[in-house]
C-alpha cells in the first residue's frame, strides 16, 4: 500500500463507473470546477470506501466535461479492478473548489445551493466574491448566504443567413429548459441586419466565376465586431464540411470553454477571408452536405448546451451518455418488467448497485463490440 503522504484531501466527488477498458475510472465531481483552480501536477488521490481513506499515486487525470473528471491511479488496470470502488469518496490535495448559487438567502450548513454571495465567514468579511461547492456537506461551520442575481451562463451567438430555421429548435425541449434557468443564453443573429444597400445583400457571385453564391465578409465582420464590443468570446466556430469533426470528446472540451460565436454558412459558405482572418475554429458535424450550417449550428449548440451543469434534470446523466468513456451506452429498460412476453432482464431488477453496474458496463463493451468496434481502436481521451 502507497505510503500516506502529508497534508489533507479536498474532498472533491465521487467515483461513477469505469472509463474504458484500461482501468480509468470516471469521477463525479461536487462542484464546478474549471481547470485553472485545480493543481497543476498532483501525484496523490485518495478513496474512501465503507470509511476507510486509502492513497492511490495518479498517474493521469483530465477533464471530461464540467461535472466529470477522468483518473488513471497506480494498481487499477481493468474495470474489474475498478468497479468495486465505485461509489467510493474522491479527495485531491491542492485544490481550491469554487462553485455556485440560486436565488434567495439562508443560513447554510450540509445543504446544496448554487452561486451565493458570501457577506461573511465566521465573522470575516471576505475583499471579493467567494465561492463555495454546490455541495457543502464536507464543510462544519454555519454561513450567513445572500444570492447575487443568478448564476454565470454560457452565452451562444449564431449568425445566420436564414434565422428563421432555428427559431424553435433553440426554444425548446433542453435548450429552451437551459435558457429559462438562467443556465445558457442563445442568440441568434440575421446577417442581413448586419448589411448595407438597398436589398440587404449579403451574398455575391464568386470571383473566378462558377455556380452559387458566397456570403459577403462585410455583414459578418459587422456582426462579429458588435458581439466582441460587448462581451468576451472563447472561440469563433465556422460551420464547414472540412472543419473538425464534431465528437463527443469535442462537445465535452467546448463545454468548458466561454461564450460562443457560431458562423452558419450557407449557399457555396463565406469568403475565404471570414475563415482565415475572423475564424478560431472550424467544424463539421459529419461528412455529408446541408443546405446551409443553420442545422449543424443546432447540433452543435445543443450537445454543449446539455453538458452544462443544472441543465439535466440529473446532473450526473451527461458522464453516462454513449461516447463518454469510448463506448455506446448500454441498454435502458423501464415499466412495465414483462410485455408481450419480453421481460426485462433480472439483474436491473435485483437492487444490487454494484452488480448492476458491472452488469451495464458489460453491456456496453458488448455493444460497442458488434456495433461500433472502430471505436475501441482509438486513444483514450478521443472519442
């Protein structure tokens, strides 16, 4: 067994499920966290299972999404070796959680509660903002919590030559749910706005002759000059059938970026000058043509949108989405447990945690196995 080291554990979530096939295991956290408060190196990771508090050398640790953390710890080689731990506490040293609050005011002690305004800690008044874990079992004083307004949201800026092909897909189901909790804000913007001239154009024949139309860099300079005066953006995506592929590991690293501009081309796509100069990525939702990036612009915006802490109904059903440990998910089951003959296996039945844990995990190897075997021939980290 690794030799304790010095210094105390921030307990920091729990372990979910094993993460492919190679021992890593998918940690649960408690809070948002982003990656610039966490330790730049930590060698140590504690479990603590059925009370007892075990260190574990970390081998690697990167983020999945918001809410996920991946590990890879000195002993684990296999889901077997994993999946009795599950369920187990997870403590980094070195970290400093700073997460979020609702609305309202109250004393807090072991309740959950998102982005608060902190007027005082056991009678310190702190000089700036201070945040706690949405969590805040692991803490042993009494807090005195007034809300600010609502809590940081991603906003996703869309320019779009045809807007109206996005007006309910943006309004609705999950997107519209993020968006009335304050979580996400999607805008989306009509490039004609953003022209000049009598008709508006924002399209010409291309130089050097040839079928269709381009999108005019003027209306989208325009646009991407107003947005940039107001607020700060992480990236600006182009939609383009050559760009990157969209993937889920992909999904997962733009979740954790800021806010979002999204280019929707459209007809023959945009001056060349738009993607080299005004551009900071480029991607494709898959290797086929649409009749302009309004619709991958959706696709995009809602399988980042539904990474987002608070956004699900259960925080923690985005780390359990097919693709998210390199495999498919595995088979759901639900009411009635036998139809038409067809019963609903006995293990999901039993109540067995653990067992229909492993049960699942196997399930989803088998899967991926007949159906997406392309997808156990690539690197961790990049499915």
């Amino acid at each position: 067994m690794l030799k304790a080291p010095a210094g105390s554990p921030t307990w920091v979530g729990f372990i979910q499920k094993p993460h492919g096939l190679n021992g890593r295991l998918l940690v649960h956290l408690d809070t948002t966290v982003s990656k610039s408060q966490w330790p730049t190196r930590f060698e140590h990771v504690w479990l603590e299972t059925r009370g007892q508090k075990v260190p574990y050398r970390c081998l690697e640790s990167q983020f999945k999404v918001p809410g996920g953390l991946i590990l890879h710890l000195e002993g684990l080689n296999s889901p077997q070796d994993v999946q009795p731990l599950v369920k187990s506490r997870v403590g980094i040293e070195g970290v400093r959680l700073t997460p979020v609050v609702s609305s309202g005011s109250a004393w807090g002690f072991g309740c959950t509660c998102l982005w608060f305004r902190i007027l005082s800690v056991n009678g310190i008044q702190p000089s700036e903002n201070w945040k706690f874990p949405s969590r805040m079992a692991c803490w042993t004083s009494t807090f005195r919590l007034t809300a600010t307004t609502s809590p940081t949201s991603m906003r996703i800026d869309i320019l779009a030559a045809v807007p109206e092909l996005l007006d309910s897909l943006v309004h609705h189901s999950i997107l519209g749910r993020a968006q009335r909790k304050g979580l996400a804000q999607i805008v989306v913007h009509n490039l004609r706005d953003y022209a000049t001239g009598k008709y508006k154009a924002i399209d010409d024949a291309p130089y050097g002759g040839g079928a269709g139309m381009v999108l005019m860099i003027e209306p989208i300079d325009r646009c991407l000059e107003q947005l940039k005066s107001e607020r700060s953006y992480s990236q600006v995506i182009y939609l383009s059938p050559d760009g990157l592929q969209l993937n889920q590991n992909l999904c997962n690293r733009l979740a954790l970026e800021g806010n979002l501009i999204l280019l929707c081309g459209h007809y023959k796509g945009v001056d060349e000058r738009v993607r080299e100069h005004l551009c900071t990525m480029e991607v494709s939702v898959g290797d086929y043509v649409l009749s302009g990036g309004e619709l991958a612009a959706a696709i995009l915006t809602d399988s980042v949108v539904r990474l987002l802490p608070g956004v699900l109904g259960d925080e923690s059903s985005a780390l359990t989405d097919s693709f998210q440990d390199g495999l498919v998910a595995p088979p759901d089951y639900t009411r009635p447990p036998l139809y038409k003959g067809w019963e609903v296996p006995e293990i999901l039945r039993s109540g067995h945690e653990a067992r229909i844990g492993q049960w699942r995990h196997e399930e989803a190897l088998r899967r991926t196995r007949e159906r997406r075997p392309d997808l156990l021939d690539r690197p961790e980290g990049d499915s």
